[in-house]
C-alpha cells in the first residue's frame, strides 16, 4: 500500500489487490464462472459508491449461487472482500464530518 494514503484509500487498495490475486488465482486454474462474476464489478476505475456496490453485488451473487464450498481458501478471500466492499459502501454513505474526525 501507498504511504500517506487515507483510510479508505488504503482500504480501495486492499480491495483492488484482493481481486488482483483472485483473478490471477481463477485465471491460472482457468475458473470462469467465478471470474465471470469479479469482471462484472472489477477493475474498478473509480472508487464511487456506484462502483463499489457493482462490485458489492457480484460477489455477493457469486458467493450465494456459486462458492458453496466453505472450506475451499478462494471462497474464505471473496467473503473477506466482499466484507471490505460492504465497510467501504457504509463509510461512504456517512456525512464527511462524521467520517473526518470530527
């Protein structure tokens, strides 16, 4: 990460490498269907609320229809992002006040 970034700077970056490293993970075995689902939301060119709920409602779509399996690692890291996503939705929709300190 960025040094001197901001909180939800930081988190945008963890979030962006999460993905990174899931689609290499599901190019390298060539898993489509779950890479199917992180396209629809990932690379993200912004970090906007919109943008961040796209990729909010596929994971959760992929972790509801397509990753049953609990003990598989890939499953535990969408759920982790798919965490994070949601946090990031939540501080977005405070007031800036609330969210700067103050």
């Amino acid at each position: 990460m960025v040094p001197y970034l901001s909180e939800r700077e930081n988190s945008i970056e963890h979030v962006n490498a999460m993905c990174l490293h899931l689609f290499d993970r599901w190019c390298e075995t060539r898993t489509v269907v779950p890479l199917t689902y992180l396209l629809r939301g990932w690379p993200m060119m912004n970090s906007d609320p919109e943008t961040l709920r796209r990729l909010g409602t596929a994971l959760r779509e992929l972790r509801r229809q397509h990753l049953h399996d609990s003990n598989d690692a890939a499953f535990q890291e969408v759920c982790e992002l798919s965490d994070c996503v949601e946090d990031l939705l939540i501080l977005s929709s405070l007031p800036t006040w609330l969210t700067s300190g103050w």
